[in-house]
C-alpha cells in the first residue's frame, strides 16, 4: 500500500468524497453540492485523488464523472489484514488468561 493512499484519505473532505462514491459514479458538481463545496474545491481534491489512483475520470461532453477505483482499496485491505490476525491472535490469548482467572479461585 502506498503512503499517498493513506495521505490523500487523511483529508476529511476527500474521505467524504470517498464515501459519497461508494454509492456510484458521480460529476465534480454532483459532488461539490452534496459536500457544500464551491467546484474549484472539489475539483482540487479530486485531482489529489485521482494522483493517488484511488478515483478514475470519464469526460462525458462537458462534465467529468469521477469512480472509485477498487484496486487500491483491495491493497489497504490486504495491507489491514495482516494487523486484523496479529489482534486476532491477542484477543485469542487474553481470552484464554480471562478464562483461565475465571476457572481459578481468583478473588
């Protein structure tokens, strides 16, 4: 996973414009209503995505609509992965010592 993903996601109005794309491809306008942005706004923002290949762009006449692309999300979630089974494996453990007291006369 590249840090890029991680800078471009720590935004809070690129990570909203993230989640707005889950539900489907929408235009800079689109996106800059939902948001309450002025376009110049998100269109910069969006630029910052796109950089960081965590968004693609279709020119359709005039207006630019804007995906999410699913390739880096996949490797942040890969990259996750590896933290989920280490926490897992702690859990797992402080399960068991909890279990262990519980069958204990531990006051």
């Amino acid at each position: 996973m590249k840090t890029t993903t991680l800078n471009a996601l720590a935004e809070p109005n690129r990570l909203q414009i993230i989640e707005l794309l889950r539900e489907g491809p929408l235009t800079v306008g689109e996106i800059a209503d939902r948001l309450h942005l002025r376009q110049p706004q998100a269109s910069k923002h969006l630029k910052v995505l796109s950089e960081a290949d965590l968004v693609e762009v279709r020119a359709d006449a005039n207006r630019r609509i804007y995906r999410l692309r699913a390739e880096p999300f996949m490797e942040m979630d890969a990259w996750l992965h590896t933290f989920r089974s280490i926490w897992e494996d702690r859990f797992d453990r402080l399960s068991d010592y909890l279990n262990q007291l519980k069958k204990s006369d531990y006051p």
